[in-house]
C-alpha cells in the first residue's frame, strides 16, 4: 500500500525540481524505503503522480541496481564478494547463509525474515569481508560474527 | 561560410552542419546505425567514426559538427578496423539467425557486416538468451536481436510522442520494452518498426510469410482511412499486398503512420469482401453477373425517372471514393436522372462547419496546412481528439506542445494527457456554457480585433450566461476559465483544431461561439475529418445545392455557363439534404436510392428510424465492398474495388489534391465511377471514359475551382489550395446566429459516439489487424458517472434509450471521460450506438441537431 504520507512526500519532491522527471528516483527511493520493493503497480502509481509516461519511470527504475523489482525480507542482508572480500572468504559466507536459511543470491526466506543479494564493493577492503543488514554496516566477518549480527535482526 | 574538406574534396556550407549531413550533402557515404533522419542525436553505435585532423581520437561523424578548415577522412585503415571491431562487439550477443529472420535481405546489421567483417568472433562467451515476445498480437518482439541503438525508444519519446516503450535494464540485460513487459497497450502506430534496423521488432502481420526480396513492385498511394492524406508505399507480389511501410520523408506524413493505416490494409485482401453482383429474389440475395445487375438497375431506375422523375431518387456518396467516382455518380444523378437529390454523411459536421466558416471568414478558411500546427505558439482543440480522429495531425499537437505551445483542450482529448496546459472540459450539454465564458475571458484579456464590424455586432447580442450559471451548468470554477485565457494571452500565432462532436450538443450557436473565440485569437482554422475525402465530396459537387467546384447551382447564370461548357443539363432546382431525404423516404416521397460506398441505417443517428424509412424503399441499390447493415437491405449490391485498387484523387483536410496510384486488381469489384458509367450507358446516356485520368480532365472543365491542375500538377504546389484557379466568390454570406446560450439537454447521463484510434467507422472492422487490437466495443465513463449507476469496470451493460432501442456491452471505467457522458464507438455489428440517439433538422445548413435522450444503464446478469 502506498500511504497518504507517501503520496504528499512526492508530491512535496516535485516541487523540489525544474522538471517532474528529475523527481523520479527519489519518488521511487520513497516506495522502495516502506514497501521494500518497487511493484509495477507502484511505477505506475508514480508515472500517475509525476505526470511522466509509464515506461520512462520503468527505464529509470530498472536501469539502477538499488532499486528491488521483487518483494523482499523484512531484513536485506548484502555481502560483497569482490576481490578483497572474495580472498578475505566472502564466499564462504554466503555458503553459510545458504546452509542455515537456505537462500540463495536474491532470494528470500520462506518466513520472509531475510533476503539475501550479492553486492559490489563498499569501500570496505581493509576490513574485508563485509556486509550491509539493512542500513547498517559490519566488517571484520567470519562465521561466527555474521550469525550473531543476524540473531539480532527478527 | 565553412569549408570542409572531405576525403580531400572540399565542399561549402553556410550553416554548421554534422559531418554525417555535411559528407551526404556530398554524395560520400558514411556508415550509420543508431543514426536515423528526424530523431535525436544519439552517437551510440560508433559506426560512423571519422578521422578529424588534428583530433586525437576518431569521431562520431553524426553528432560533431563541422567547423571551418576541418579535414576529413571518412575510409582510413585505422576507421575500417574500427567499424570492424564494433561489428564484432555487436555480433558478440546479436544471434545469426538470418535464415529464418524475416529482417534478412532488409537488415542494416546484416548489410554493415557484410561490407566490414567481422568474419569471425574472437569472443568465447554464449550469446544472451531472451525469449522472443508473442505477447502482443500485432508486434512480435525479439530482444536477442536488438542492437541496443535506441532509435525505437527515440521515435516513441520524441516523435510520436507516446512514450510508450523504453530501455530497460543496463549493460547486456538492455531489452526494449513496453512497460507492461508483454503486450505493447500503445498507440500501435508502428512507427518503432519503421525505425528498427535489425529484426528486433517486426510486425507479425505477415511474419515468416516472405522474405524482403520477394517483393516485386512497390506503389506509392494514400491511405484511405481519414482526412489526413498519409501516402504510404505498398509492397506487392503479384496481386497481393504484403505490407503497409511508409518512407521517411515522403508525403505530408514525412514518413509517419498511424496504426490504422499501417496495418489496415488487410481489409483490402479480407475473405469477407464482395466478389460478385447481388440481386433480391423471392427476399434473398442471390449472386448475379454483372449484365443482369446492371440491367436491373438500368430498368428499374428508366421506369421510376419516366413515371415519377428525378425528384423521387435519392443518392448517397461516400467521402471514402475518390473525386472521379463522386464526380461521376454526381453527373449520373443530375444527366441521367435529372435529380439534385445527391448527398453524403459529410453533412454530419465538415460540410455544414466548413460552410459556416466560410461563410463567415470567407472561402478556403479551413486550407491551412497541418505542418502550420506543429510552428504555433497556442493551440486549441475543441469538439474531439484529434490524436484519435486523425492521429498523425494529432502528432503536430503534440509537437507544438513540445516547442512550449499553450495546448487548450476543451474536449475529452485522452491522447493530448500530458501535452495540454489546460484542459477545461464542460459536463456533456453544457459545451455552449464553456465556449461562451471562454470568449468572454478572451475579449477580457484580448480585446476586440476590431477587424470585423458584422462579427463583433453579433457578438454584442450575445445573451451572455453569468458566472453561477456557467458553473452550475459545466461544473468548471471560473478561475479554470481565467487560466485559459491567460494562457491564450500572448500567442500570436494560434490553431484552432475543431472536431465532429462540436456538432452533438451546441448546433450552431456552438458553431458561432467558436468562430468568435477564432476572430478574437486571430487564429487559423482546422476541421478534423474522419474520412479520406471528405472535402472532394463538396468539391465535385456531391451537394444538393452546388454543382463541381462548389457553385451554387440555383443561380441560372452559374447553371447555365456549366450545362453549356460540359454539355449536359442541371436541374434548376437544389435538391435534398441527407436528413431531408430520410425525411421524405419516410413519407413516400421517394421511390429509389443509390448508396454509393456508404452504410446509412448504421453510421447515421437515428439509426433505427433511417433503417425503417429505408426499407420502404421500392428500388435500393447498394454499392459497397462488404454486405453492410444497409446493403442487407439492398434490391441489389455491387461490389466495390477499395483504394488500393483504385487511381484518382483524393482532397484532404487541408484542401490538398493528391493522387492515388492502383496497387491491385480487385477481385471481382469495380471501381464507383466504372459501375455508374455503366448503369448510365444502358439508360442511354453514354459517358466516355476509359481511365480516372480521363474523369479528372472533365472535372477540371467542370470546377473552375481546380483551374487547369493537370495529372502532371498533382504533388506540385498547384495541388494546394487556391489551386491557381479562379476565385468562385467573394464576400461574405449572411449567417443567422442565435443569440441565446441554452442547454440542449438534461443533466443525466448522454450517449456519445466514441471516435477510436484503432477503428475507422463500421468500415474498419473487416480488418483483422484492427480487429485484434480492438475487436471488442465497450462503453467508456468516468469512475463517478459510474459509481452514481453502480457500475464497475468489465461489468455487462444494457444501454436503453428512450425510443426503446438498446444495446449490450462491457463497461470501461475511464477518469479521461471529463464530461460524464458514456462513449460507445459506433463500430461494431450488433452494437449501433446511433440507434440511441434522435436528431432534428437544422434548417440553415442540413446538419442534425442531435437529440440526446437521457439512456438507462443497467447492469446484465
């Protein structure tokens, strides 16, 4: 559902650009931020709002990798697996993941408590491996750390 | 001036230029692919590089522009190993599946790679795998083809403006999509198809039916499904059309289509067209030769002229037959029969809106041409959308809008969404309201011009409505009204577009309120017209009232000079208007009808009681290329060849003559003009013609209107208006103009014949092309209209009018309806919206007055 609240943040953001058409990523961040993901329903709901055709808004939103196109977990775990994080054995991380919650890259939880994605660099090589849980950032990972981080994601 | 030397020629310019437009202005050939003429610049493909003196690196010839001294090579080592290696990096995922692609023969990836390699890919990578796309029933999309060079996304954003495609995805996932990711939902003008240069996205019309190379001639004609005029190239194969393509750049279309036109033609080859004469016998339609057709019009027609005379025949023509076939059929009625009794559906809005205007600016105010739109500064649409009437008009609204135009629309207009700047549109009824507060703004804003004492006296008797009954009556706030006319201010130079619906609900006041509103903009005039040749018909003279060239025919000295140059006679007398003559069909008055090319008992209001008035008919003759509604009813039918495989003439909306040039033999059908001819020879006036040709040399010495435009002249600026003709009149008529704003009608729901992009009148619907985008009709509202009759979208719906006639259909529920009315397209067998709506008779120019009853809607279990 896209609330009220939503609708008037757009609207307010519109404003906040000489054309509709900048507004569309932050309009589509908006969604993303409460819904998680971006359904084609709510691309339109956005062309709706901003006064641009449909399809550009979908060219704009799966043109970016940030932008989700399926429903997601509660809780979305990114692991980098570039260069230092892959030596540092990110991989062996997200064999982990996948022994104890059975997801694979992109996929979800059936209890839809995490969801898991393969992401590039985070400027994190010094303390690799990494990973984001949502917004938060952890370094410095083995085994061990990243189930108790998770343990406290429900 | 800039020099620029190419290849070591030099070659002058007095403007910048690309070096692309500078080497082609040359005649040197430089390799493109994402480069199209008429779209954005876009330098993606790197296949015209270049090498710049003095440049470092090589460069996109078809996005740098020249500057003066600059040396050009366009064939070095170092730019063929460059194509070469781009060839290389696009064959890395495009398939080689030229075998079985239709594209093949035709493909620009195809041609490129064949002139610089590569021969071989050095890549070990497999190729993308995307499923071909069969979702949609007209375009059939295979994105492992695409070569990512964004020339459709460009045509759909930036010409047709529909936006109805786009790049989705990045890097190797790029796919072009619609937004529904299956079926494209969109315009289907076909325009991407033109553009594409590879076998991404193909038409599946005639998919794996031949390869490009099969086709053995290719002719130049015009489509024949509106006002517009769009030539368009027919590819053939012995007698059969292949496909519909345009070529960019020719015809007022410059290369563009709309969806009707590109992929209407099937209709031409349907299996459901009339192949042999038709005659009634013992109440069935038996199939006849020729002879016996003809001889049985011929008899019947001699016995009713010798018995009754001219006066008891009524003949309908058709605006979708050329200038010869109506010209003909028009000299037929008056020689032959001896009847002035000769109209056509034109009387429902172009004829009588084109002679009120004139009749108030002066004659030819309409010609203006379409590209003039595209250059104004403001815009006005009033009485239709003309993206739907006649949609490559539609296109030039829309790019005026682009050029920062004020767009005003003041009718349901769904395809100028995101283009207009104001869209104030008045509850179904109350349109009169609207223009009459509109032009009392624009007299507040503007002032009078001053120009024209008669108007601005009549102006002055205006009963003006006060604001709380505008708003009452339109439900638009006054300061909608203050917007419009703020935006229509400045402008200088401003089109005033005017479609079909003006005539439903305002008559002539509607008619005058929208004339002043043009004397106080300034503005150029454009009548929407939803048929091929409409304005032909009122040039041939297809009028009751006025011979070829648009005389009128009761004045003897204008009579007489015209008997005496063609040598045959007129009767003194004008004749019946269309209604007029349903009128007197109905009372008796009129024994025997000819409908040439027309289907009355559907298209026309009042449907039902036409039909019924029709079939007390003695004699009904019905030419047609499909067994219409009305040529069910026919003593006999005779069938008709359409326009591709006709030669004539056709007028358009702007009053330009242009040709058409046969592409087939019909099968079985004869052209209008062979079929009169004919019929008149065995009455005993024979009429010598052996081609078009030789029909349109008469009419020339009949209409003094086209002067001595020859065949030759045609495509010239001798085919546009004035023609370098005489002048036929001067002055200005006296108009009668009500002074009263009233209400036509009530405040409940009114039906609405809805104008479809996809459908052109009951004619289109033999095509299946057309069909399979729409086959369906539907009536259309807005959410409130129908939540006030509980009513929800895909609901079946019963549709009763007051006279008891109904119709059932699925409900589409739709908030680009503005002025809740409910729109029905009068398009469908079984579905005549016409039924439901009455009309009167307007006595000044013939048109309806339609009568909208109010209609219940229930729903159907």
């Amino acid at each position: 559902m896209i609330t009220e609240e939503i609708i008037k943040k757009i609207q307010q953001k519109k404003g906040d650009y000489p054309v509709f058409r900048s507004a569309i990523m932050s309009a589509l961040h908006e969604i993303q931020n409460t819904e998680g993901w971006l359904s084609q329903e709510s691309l339109y709901k956005v062309s709706g709002m901003l006064n641009i055709p449909p399809a550009t808004v979908k060219g704009v939103a799966t043109f970016y990798h940030m932008y989700r196109h399926v429903p997601m977990g509660r809780n979305i775990i990114q692991i980098c697996t570039n260069v230092a994080c892959m030596i540092m054995g990110a991989e062996k991380l997200v064999d982990l993941l996948k022994r104890e919650f059975g997801i694979e890259a992109g996929g979800t939880t059936g209890d839809k408590r995490f969801s898991l994605v393969i992401m590039e660099c985070i400027g994190a090589c010094g303390t690799a491996p990494a990973m984001l849980v949502n917004d938060d950032f952890h370094d410095n990972l083995d085994e061990k750390r990243v189930m108790d981080i998770l343990n406290g994601y429900k | 001036m800039i020099t620029v030397t190419i290849n070591d020629r030099e070659i002058k310019f007095d403007k910048a230029v690309t070096i692309l437009e500078a080497a082609r202005s040359g005649g040197i050939k430089i390799p493109t692919l994402c480069f199209f003429e008429g779209l954005e610049k876009f330098g993606g493909c790197r296949l015209c590089l270049v090498e710049v003196e003095k440049l470092p690196r090589l460069q996109t010839a078809c996005t740098v522009m020249v500057t003066d001294g600059m040396v050009v090579r366009t064939e070095t080592d170092a730019i063929i190993r460059a194509r070469k290696a781009m060839l290389e990096f696009l064959l890395i995922n495009h398939p080689l599946d030229c075998p079985y692609c239709d594209k093949s023969g035709e493909c620009e990836l195809q041609d490129l790679v064949a002139q610089y390699g590569a021969e071989e890919g050095r890549f070990a990578e497999g190729k993308r795998r995307h499923p071909e796309s069969f979702d949609d029933p007209i375009i059939v999309r295979n994105m492992e083809r695409c070569v990512t060079c964004t020339r459709c996304v460009r045509m759909c954003d930036g010409v047709q403006r529909a936006s109805a495609i786009t790049v989705t995805g990045r890097g190797d996932h790029s796919f072009v999509e619609p937004f529904s990711g299956g079926r494209y939902d969109c315009e289907y003008c076909g325009n991407c198809l033109t553009v594409c240069p590879v076998g991404a996205i193909m038409s599946r019309l005639h998919r794996h039916s031949y390869r490009a190379w099969f086709v053995e001639d290719e002719i130049e004609t015009l489509c024949g499904f509106c006002g517009v005029g769009c030539s368009m190239i027919l590819q053939m194969r012995e007698n059969t059309i292949l496909r519909a393509i345009p070529r960019m750049g020719m015809g007022i279309n410059k290369g563009l289509l709309c969806a009707r036109g590109r992929f209407g033609y099937d209709i031409i080859e349907s299996n459901r067209r009339l192949t042999t004469p038709l005659v009634r016998k013992n109440g069935e339609l038996k199939a006849v030769s020729w002879a016996e057709a003809l001889g049985l019009v011929a008899e019947k027609f001699s016995e009713i002229k010798e018995q009754d005379g001219g006066e008891k025949f009524a003949g309908i023509v058709s605006p979708e037959l050329t200038n010869e076939d109506n010209y003909v059929f028009q000299r037929f009625f008056r020689e032959t029969l001896f009847s002035n009794n000769i109209d056509s559906i034109i009387r429902m809005f172009y004829a009588p809106a084109q002679a009120y205007f004139e009749g108030i600016f002066g004659q030819g105010i309409t010609a203006n041409l379409i590209s003039g739109i595209g250059k104004s500064d403001a815009v006005v649409v009033a009485g239709g959308d003309p993206t739907k009437i006649n949609p490559v008009l539609g296109l030039q609204v829309r790019a005026a809008s682009g050029n920062g135009a004020k767009v005003v629309s003041l009718s349901n207009a769904a395809g100028l969404k995101r283009f207009a700047s104001s869209e104030p549109v008045a509850r179904s009824g109350s349109e009169n309201f609207l223009y009459s507060a509109l032009l009392k703004a624009l007299i507040d804003t503007r002032g009078l011009p001053g120009r024209s004492g008669s108007i601005e006296q009549e102006i002055g008797n205006i009963k003006w409505p006060n604001d709380e009954e505008i708003t009452q009556r339109t439900g638009l706030r006054k300061s909608d009204i203050e917007k419009v006319a703020e935006d229509l201010k400045d402008p200088k130079n401003i089109s005033v577009i005017i479609g079909p619906d003006i005539m439903i609900n305002n008559g002539l006041m509607g008619l005058f309120l929208i004339a002043a509103i043009i004397y106080v903009l300034d503005a150029r005039i454009y009548l929407l017209s939803e048929r091929p040749n409409e304005q032909g018909v009122i040039d041939t003279g297809c009028m009751p009232d006025t011979l070829p060239g648009g005389r009128p025919l009761e004045i003897s000295s204008f009579r007489e000079k015209f008997e005496q140059e063609m040598g045959y006679g007129v009767p003194g007398q004008k004749g019946l208007t269309l209604f007029e003559m349903f009128e007197a069909i109905g009372k008796g008055d009129i024994k025997a009808a000819y409908v040439m090319g027309d289907n009355p008992v559907f298209n026309l209001p009042a449907a039902d009681r036409i039909r019924e008035a029709m079939s007390g008919l003695d004699f009904l003759v019905v030419q047609d290329a499909f067994l219409s509604e009305t040529a069910k009813m026919a003593d006999v039918v005779l069938p008709a060849a359409l326009w591709a495989e006709k030669d004539g003439t056709y007028v358009n909306l702007e009053r330009r003559i242009q040709r058409l040039h046969r592409a087939k033999k019909s099968v079985g059908g004869l052209e209008g003009w062979q079929i009169i001819a004919g019929i008149s020879g065995l009455m005993g006036s024979r009429m010598e013609y052996n081609s078009a040709r030789d029909i349109w040399e008469e009419i020339t010495r009949a209409s003094h209107l086209y002067g001595s435009v020859s065949y030759e002249d045609l495509a010239t600026d001798k085919s546009l208006w004035p023609y370098k003709g005489e002048p036929l009149r001067s002055g200005k008529w006296e108009i009668k103009i009500p002074e009263e704003v009233v209400e036509k009608t009530g405040h409940g729901c009114h039906v609405y014949p809805d104008r479809l992009l996809f459908h052109s009148g009951s004619f289109s619907r033999y095509s299946p092309a057309l069909n399979s985008i729409q086959a369906e009709p539907y009536a259309v509202m807005h959410p409130d209209t129908a939540k006030s009759i509980d009513i929800k979208d895909g609901d079946r719906i019963k549709i009763a009018a007051a006279n008891g006639w109904s119709i059932e259909l699925v409900s589409k529920v739709d908030n680009e309806i503005r002025d809740f009315s409910v729109r029905v397209p009068n398009v469908f067998e079984g579905v005549c919206v016409m039924s439901l709506v009455d009309y009167g008779i307007e006595p000044g120019t013939g048109a309806p007055v339609w009568k909208l009853s109010d209609i219940k809607i229930e729903k159907v279990q």
